[in-house]
C-alpha cells in the first residue's frame, strides 16, 4: 500500500524556539490517523506546514509519490489537502451552499455572473454524498454549532480532497453532534480519503483513529497502530521527560482564605467552579488548552462578568465590576498575552509600569510628579531586576523576559493581596524563567494569594503548592503538588466528565 | 527570541519628523517671494488671529486622535454655534451670558459624540457625521440661509482686536488653550492614560484605566475648544454665518496629521499639531495673497493631508521591520 501523504524529516523553527524537530509522518490512504501531544508538542504547526500555512524550514511533503512545495493555503487544496480549522469560519449570513462553495462558486456568462442554480445543486450534491441531512438553502445563521461544523467539513470536502485534517473538530460540539461527526468520519474513510485528526479527547482517538502518532517537545516520540496503545502508554509518550526539582509544598489548612469561589459558572466556558485560594499558597492551575483555564481567571480578576455562582475575598462578597474595581480590592490579573494585552509595547518601561497606579502621582492641580513617577518606577524595575537602561526606554526594545518582567512589576507594583497569573513564564528564557519562579515563591512567602495558570506541567509541579487541574471548563480535581506526577496531572485533564458536558 | 533592535529611524521617519517645521519654513519663504504682501507685521498679525480658530480646534483634534477616534463635526457645530450665538446677542441676551450658552452647549455637544460612540459602540467617524449633518441643517434652519448680523461691539472688539498687556485676545486665547493642552496631555494622569488607550485599549482596561469615562472627556474636551473656536470666528466675522468655515474640519485634521500624529491612536504632539495648525494656516494666507481660488486650495490641502498619512504608514512599517 502507497502512503498517500508523507511528511519527511519536517523542521520548523520560530523565534526562540524549534517547533518542529526532524518530524517525519506518514498517512496511508483510507485511514483515520491521529496525532496527539502537550500543548505545545508541535501538532498545530504540523498540521499548518501540510496545510501550506507555514513553509517548512527543511523536509518534503510528499503527496501520490510527488514531492510539493506550498506557497500558501490555496496551493495545497489545489494538491488535494484540505483541512478545517478549530476555529469555525463560516460565514454567518450566508445560506448553506453559499458557504460550502465559498470561493468555488460555478459561473456563467464568462464568469461575470454566479450560476445560482448550479451552485445549489453541486451544494446539495456535496452534502448528500457525506451524508448531512441539510438543505443547501438553509441560512447559517439558524444552524447549531454542530451544524455549523457539518458546513466547515462540507466546505473542505467539497473539492474530493484526498487527504482531510480536522484540528480538535469536537471541541465545540455536544455528544449527539459528536456521534454525527463520527459517522461522517467514517464515510469519509469508506470513500478513500485519508484523514488527520488532532484531538485532545482520549476517548475520540481510541474509538475512531486507525494509527496514532505521538508528538512531544517537537519531536516524534510514538506511531503506531491504535492497538498497540493504552490510555496510559499514551499519556506516558506524551510526557516523558525530565522533572525539574520539586518544592515542599506548604500545609495550605492553616493558611488563611483569601479567595473562595462556589458554584462559579460562566457559559460556554467555567462550569460550577468551586474552590479555595488562600494566602501564601501558590495554586498551580493546570489543564489543556480551551479547558477553561484563562476564562476562569478572568472571571476572578473582574475582566468577565460570572453567568452564575459567587466569590468571596477575604470573607468578603466579591463582585467585581471591572478590572479596576478588583484592582482596587487586590486583585491582579497578568495575561498570557503580554503583547496584546499586558504591554504598550510603544511607550516607555515607566509608561507601564506605572500605569495602573497613575492617578497616585497626580498632586497640585492634577499634575503628575515625573521625579516621584521616575523613581518609582525605578525602583520596581530594581525589584524585578529588569535590564533596562532607564525607565524612558521603549519596551518593545526589550526581549520577551525583560518585558515579560515589565508586566509583573506593573502588577506588583498595585501590591496585590491576590495575584492571578496567566502563563507567567511563556516565551521567556532559561535564566529569566528561573527568576521569576523564584518570585512567584517568595510573593507566597509573604502572604500574598497566587493562582499560577501553566500549560507546561514541570513548571505546574516546581511551583505550586496544590494543582487545580481543568477539563472542558470544570474542575477536574485539585492535588496536592508533593502527590501530583505529570501523568497523575494529564490524566486529570484528559478527564471527560459526562454527557452533560456540552 | 525575537531581538527587536532600538527604534529604527527610517528614510520616511525623518521626513516626517522634519515635515512640520520644514514645511513651515519652506513656505514661508517661498510666500515671501511670491507676494509682495506676504512677509510684512501687519499680515503676520492678522495671520495670528484668523488662524486663532483652526488652532483652537487642532488643539482638540489632537486629544480626539490620540485615542484612535476623529470628529468631523466640528466645521459644522463652530458655524452653527456662531449662529446661535448672533442671535442670542440679537435677542438682547448680554455678550457674556451668550458666550457662556454656547460653551456650555458645545461642551454638550461633543460629549454627545463622545457618548455615542462610546457607549454605543459606533465608529465616531459614523456619529460626528451624523452631528455634522444635523449641526449644518441647524444652522440653515435657524437663519433661514442668511447671516445674522452681530451688533454687540464690546463682543466684536474683545474677541478680534482689543488686547491684553499687548497681545491681541484671541492670541492669549490660543497661548492659554496651547499650554492648558500640553500640561494636560504631558502631565497629567489624564494625559498618560490617553496615550495608553491609544497604544493598546485592551491593555489599557485590563491595567484599571477607565477607557470609556475618559474617551468620552476627550470628546466634551474637544467640544469646550470648539465653544471657543466659534466665539473667535463669530467676532472675526462679525455676524453667524451658517455656512462660515466649510474647510475647519479638514484644516483641523490636516494639521493634526501633519504635526506627525497616527489615525490608528497612541501618537500624537501638541507642539506638532500647532505647527501643523500654523502651516495650514500660512498655505491658506499665502495662496489667498496669490489669488489662487478656493477650489484649487481644496486640491493642494487634500494632496498634502495624503502626503502625510503615507508618510506616516511607510515610517510605521519602517519601525514593525
């Protein structure tokens, strides 16, 4: 049997980082192969060199025997390589046939006119041959989300692509839609086409995939047929890999509540979040990505408003009604992403640090004291050693640690009670990730509340006290560190809880 | 990791930098040349005070940019708020109380453009127009089409040429505003805040700032100046003309645009603005003096308002490299 598609020896790298490591891998046609890995293993940028999305730095994408090159997207769909995205991507005040034959649309009269009734007709044939029981007239605006993915997987099949990837297709579906796809899926293995389905649902994979292959840490780590795998042997060729050292976690009983959330819900995103922060622990918070992680914190820190449930800080009601009103009361929120939404990335060290503060600064007739904003400033670079030459310089000058370091010291600056962060260390070096662990501890140390959110488990387990562990936006379970192994953790967030989930 | 070397300043980053004092300097000599009447005391004066108006309201400009926001409207409310003002003085209320009606209601109106779009979630470009539509209609309505006549010479006098230890009032006017915007914008927690909202809005909220309260400041800010821009036009024009300043608004952006500032927020000067004021200013004095007719100066203001605004993307991409 020909491989149908095969990704040989592909290397990619970013800046400050080698997504991709020497990755080979092969699709046969007629098969449902599964790739699965961490967070941050490298699927997603796999799927995007086969998709022509990214170019690959070395390596060949051969597909039928023909080594290709992709300039973009549109090259690798001519090849045969369709793929649908996480994000859903359909047009909202379109009908069906609209969508599936978006930028297909079959014309008359040389092309100035779209053929209406063809466009219906090869719409409704596509839909009819995968077997969705929809009309090609129906609006998208009154289609259900797994309705909606019927239409983005109509819309890739409609040009008989021999290869078909689905990135996480049932992240937003219920488990009727779910059993749909499934069958569609199947179908589409009976017509011949070859299909690659990144997943993080366990169950999905052993009950669908006909061959896995494992990525972790850019590499190639395990493929083989699905029989030769367990849950565990998965889990464990996901993470294998050094553990940092450990820190003795604290008895967290006698430390005094500083957050309790009950019940806290917001929909679509955190279900019935119950749980303690107390002052002077450190909560790892971990779990897969859009397990509901950053939905959670923002609900905490004031930025979201909660569908449901309660919080209570420091044994008072907590309802925050914005960013500045939970700042006002202590809590700080450090987003994981520093360039859009922790930075201004043109103005100076002083501009933002300083920001959330500012208004202290103003004395007579509201003017600001530059000297007493400088020297503040100043001395929460010193805190956090930022290597800055002086508060004036412009942060995007900085590298990722140093600003990284800029909006910490923002945040500490406000001097929180309770200090939520969001990825703390995420595209910072060795030695700036070191110091900031370090930080995080000695802030616990002192009595401040942290809620640390990593999607890097040996991070999770160096710094927390107790790990909250999340799974499709519920609490999966909260462990003690000293307890908690990378597997126990995975195992936590692979964790499907119910039907009910959607 | 991504080294992003120190601000690189490209080719067009210096152009720009230098665009408002060159451009100033150039045609400055170059009117001198082409007009006998150009580089004397007495036009330098009367250049001062027209270009009170349009000052005024590039001061505002500058804040409403700032913060990745425009207002149109502002040609519109300064012809219609001269009118409201003539007919008040017409209908016997005193000059001062007059004065005070409009800066009141000019600092409602611009308010109701900050709320709008604020609260509404509207581009402002889409609700000034709609102010700006509604104020010309007013204006026309309220006249019937035709000037109301001031009579009021305190009010005449005061805000054209009457002057304060030597300097003519709508100078001072203009020196005041000028410093009052700068320390505003400078120096004040107001001022920084504006700048971080134009920067990165989501940033911004998620550091506590009130994005929302202080955009809609900056819209009432905007209309106060134009309270003023209109009391100065009124006087120098001595009657409420519903159609006296159709080019106030593009001369006021023109000059914000020029002075260096970015239509996608987070960069704006005052010092720059009022340069950009004072070119615009000189181009429409000098080309007047040289008989070039209205409609051609429409041309050269639109050429060098795109000049600008390539300028200041080619500078951008220049930086993003």
């Amino acid at each position: 049997m020909t491989e149908s598609l095969e990704l040989h020896a592909v290397s990619k790298r970013f800046p400050g980082v080698l997504a991709l490591d020497g990755v080979s891998l092969r699709v046969l046609p007629g098969e449902v192969h599964a790739v699965m890995g961490e967070n941050g293993a490298g699927k997603s940028t796999l799927m995007k060199i086969a998709a022509g999305i990214h170019t690959p730095d070395s390596g060949s994408i051969v597909l039928d025997g023909q080594s290709l090159t992709f300039r973009g997207p549109h090259d690798a769909a001519l090849a045969g390589i369709s793929t649908v995205f996480q994000e859903l991507t359909v047009l909202e005040n379109r009908d069906v046939a609209h969508n599936v034959m978006v930028g297909r649309e079959p014309v008359r009269m040389g092309g100035l006119l779209v053929d209406r009734k063809s466009l219906y007709r090869q719409a409704q044939a596509v839909l009819d041959r995968l077997g969705i029981d929809l009309s090609a007239e129906t609006p998208v605006a009154s289609l259900s989300a797994g309705e909606r993915q019927m239409i983005e997987i109509a819309r890739a099949c409609a040009v008989n692509p021999k290869v078909l990837i689905l990135d996480e297709p049932t992240s937003s579906l219920g488990r009727e839609e779910e059993l749909v796809l499934f069958a569609l899926i199947d179908r589409l293995r009976g017509q011949g086409t070859s299909i690659i389905y990144i997943t993080h649902r366990m169950s999905e994979v052993f009950q669908l995939a006909d061959r896995i292959t494992v990525l972790r840490d850019g590499r190639r780590v395990a493929t083989g047929p699905t029989g030769d795998f367990s849950k565990d042997s998965l889990i464990k060729a996901m993470v294998g890999r050094d553990v940092p050292e450990r820190r003795h976690g604290v008895t967290v009983d006698n430390l005094p509540i500083a957050l309790e959330a009950a019940d806290l819900g917001r929909r679509g995103h955190v279900k019935n979040a119950t749980f303690t922060l107390h002052a002077g622990e450190v909560l790892g918070v971990a779990g897969l990505m859009g397990a509901g992680r950053t939905e959670l914190a923002r609900l905490l820190a004031g930025i979201d408003r909660p569908d449901h449930g309660h919080m209570r800080l420091f044994g008072e009601e907590f309802a925050p009604s914005g960013v500045k009103d939970a700042a006002a009361r202590g809590v700080a929120y450090v987003s994981e992403d520093r360039k859009q939404l922790g930075l201004l990335l043109s103005l100076t060290v002083a501009d933002n640090i300083a920001l959330p503060a500012l208004r202290r600064f103003s004395g007579l007739a509201g003017l600001l004291s530059f000297t007493k904003l400088r020297a503040f400033a100043r001395k929460w670079m010193e805190e956090l050693s930022v290597k800055a030459k002086t508060p004036d310089t412009v942060v995007n000058t900085l590298s990722g640690g140093n600003q990284q370091k800029v909006v910490l010291a923002k945040w500490l600056s406000t001097e929180p009670r309770v200090l939520l962060l969001d990825e703390p260390t995420r595209g910072v070096d060795v030695g700036a990730k070191a110091e900031i662990h370090q930080r995080i501890r000695n802030l616990a140390d002192s009595g401040v509340a942290v809620l640390a959110i990593s999607s890097e488990l040996p991070e999770i387990l160096a710094i927390s006290d107790r790990v909250l562990v999340m799974a499709q936006g519920r609490i999966a379970g909260i462990v003690n560190a000293e307890d908690a192994t990378e597997e126990s953790l995975l195992e936590l967030a692979f964790s499907e809880m119910g039907a009910d989930a959607a | 990791m991504a080294q992003e070397t120190a601000r690189t300043h490209g080719l067009a980053q210096w152009v720009r930098d230098l665009l408002p004092y060159a451009g100033l300097v150039l045609l400055i000599v170059y009117f001198s040349f082409a007009s006998d009447f150009f580089f004397n005391l007495r036009n330098f004066e009367r250049l001062a005070t027209d270009s009170a108006t349009l000052i005024l309201v590039a001061l505002g400009m500058t804040l409403v940019i700032l913060v990745a926001e425009i207002d149109l409207s502002v040609g519109a409310v300064v012809a219609l708020l001269s009118v409201v003002v003539a007919q008040a003085m017409a209908a016997g209320i005193p000059w001062h109380l007059s004065v005070l009606l409009i800066l009141c209601l000019s600092v409602l109106i611009g308010a109701f453009n900050g709320v709008i779009t604020v609260i509404g979630q509207i581009p402002s470009f889409i609700v000034t127009l709609g102010t700006m539509a509604i104020a010309t209609g007013a204006a026309f309505v309220f006249t019937g089409s035709i000037s109301v006549p001031i009579a009021d010479d305190t009010f005449l006098d005061l805000f054209y040429s009457d002057t304060v230890w030597g300097i003519p009032v709508p100078l001072l006017i203009v020196i005041i505003a000028f410093a009052g915007s700068l320390l505003q914008l400078q120096r004040t927690a107001f001022g920084r805040e504006l700048f971080a909202i134009g920067t990165n809005i989501e940033a911004a909220r998620l550091s506590g700032v009130a994005v929302k309260r202080n955009k809609i400041a900056v819209f009432a800010i905007m209309g106060f100046l134009v309270g003023w821009a209109s009391v100065l036009s009124a006087s120098r024009l001595g009657s409420g003309a519903p159609g006296s300043s159709p080019a106030l608004t593009l001369d006021a952006i023109a000059a914000v645009i020029i002075g260096g500032a970015s239509l996608f927020g987070g960069k704006a000067s005052i010092l720059r603005a009022l340069l950009g004021a004072l070119l615009i200013a000189v181009l429409n004095n000098g080309m007047v003096l040289l008989n070039i007719n209205v409609d051609s100066q429409y041309i050269v203001k639109g050429l060098i308002i795109l000049l600008a605004v390539v300028l200041e993307r080619i500078a951008a991409r220049e930086v993003a490299r």
